[in-house]
C-alpha cells in the first residue's frame, strides 16, 4: 500500500497562505486532498489526475489550487486568502484508479493530516 506524508501546515491570520505537499511512496493516477473540522464530516477539498484535471468543492474555488510532480509523487495544495472556515486536519489521498470524486468512498490511501488553522 503507498505511504503518504504531509506537511506545511501551519496557523497563519484571515488572508494568508500556506502550501501542503504530500509525498507519496509510490507514484498512483489520483491523488486528492481532504479536510475536517471537529464535530464535522471529511470533506473533499480538491483533486488531481496525472493528466493534471482537477475538481475543487465550490468554497475553495479561485483561492486554492492542487498540483502534483509526477516525477517525484509529490502532491501540493496551495492555498491563498484563508479564512476561518478553512481551519482543519487536511489529509492527503490516493488511489490506483481513476476517480476525481470529492467524496470519501473511492479514496483507498490516506496520510496522518496536517493542521491548518486560520485565526482573525
């Protein structure tokens, strides 16, 4: 099963940014990233293929945006005039086939998260 490992989260104040990369083990042909808030579902939050078409959940639109390195598996989120409601654990998925879906069902691997929160 591939590894996936993220990092650059961080807290930072209403407006600012931050970049999330995700190193993957082992390339795969999707790969996403999710998020969730306490007391809240997992929410999908943007996706990519190798082809890089991607999907983002409406909130995020024009404000963040996913990319992958196919050379080294790496995938990357970044994000731009944060806001409160973007406070959350973001979690890192992959699969070997191919889904764009931002729902949880198809999404077979996932990383430990990393912490986002965005104070005013």
């Amino acid at each position: 099963e591939v590894q996936l490992v993220e990092s650059g989260g961080g807290s930072v104040q209403v407006g600012g940014s931050l970049r999330l990369s995700c190193a993957a083990s082992s390339p795969r042909l999707c790969m996403g990233w999710f998020r969730q808030a306490p007391g809240k579902e997992r929410e999908g939050v943007a996706t990519i293929n190798s082809r890089t078409i991607t999907t983002y959940t409406s909130s995020v639109k024009g404000r963040f945006t996913i990319s992958r390195d196919n050379a080294d598996s790496t995938l990357y989120l970044q994000m731009n005039n944060l806001k409160p409601e973007d406070s959350a654990m973001y979690y890192c998925a992959a699969t070997s086939g191919y889904t764009l879906s931002l729902r949880r069902d198809p999404w077979r691997a996932w990383g430990q998260g990393t912490q986002v929160t965005v104070s005013s």
